[in-house]
C-alpha cells in the first residue's frame, strides 16, 4: 500500500496499523538481550564504546577528589 498524505487520518490509521504490525513482529514472545539483540538505534551508537559516546565523563576520580573533606570546628 502506498503512504498516504501526511496529516490525513488515512496516514494515521496505516501508521498505527504498520506499527502493531512491526510490534508483533519484535515482541511475539518475552526474550533475553542476548537472543534479540539491539532493537533500535543507528550503527555508530551501537558499535560504540561508552569512553566515545560521553569523551567529557572521567573514568575515575582523581585522588584529591577521592579524599574525604573534613570539616573541623573552629577552636575558641
């Protein structure tokens, strides 16, 4: 079938009708991870590691930042 005319209720009605078509599709039956695998998402942000999707995130704190702040009284 064609794509109906945007903003028309027949290309509303064939989008629901394809979405629970594809949502059949990939949800038949509860799965693990591991036996669907990805099922969304573009190539680059699936094949990419969590370092080269967030460059601005340490990996761990430094030691200054790792040492508690103490807070003493002051003395009188």
């Amino acid at each position: 079938m064609k794509r109906p005319k945007l903003s028309t209720k027949e290309h509303a009605d064939w989008m629901r009708r394809r979405a629970e078509e594809r949502s059949k599709k990939l949800f038949r039956e509860p799965t693990e991870f591991n036996e669907r695998g990805i099922i969304s998402g573009s190539d680059q942000s699936i094949h990419s590691t969590d370092a080269e999707v967030f460059p601005d995130e340490l990996k761990e704190y430094s030691p200054q930042e790792r040492k508690p702040k103490l807070v003493t009284p002051k003395e009188q």
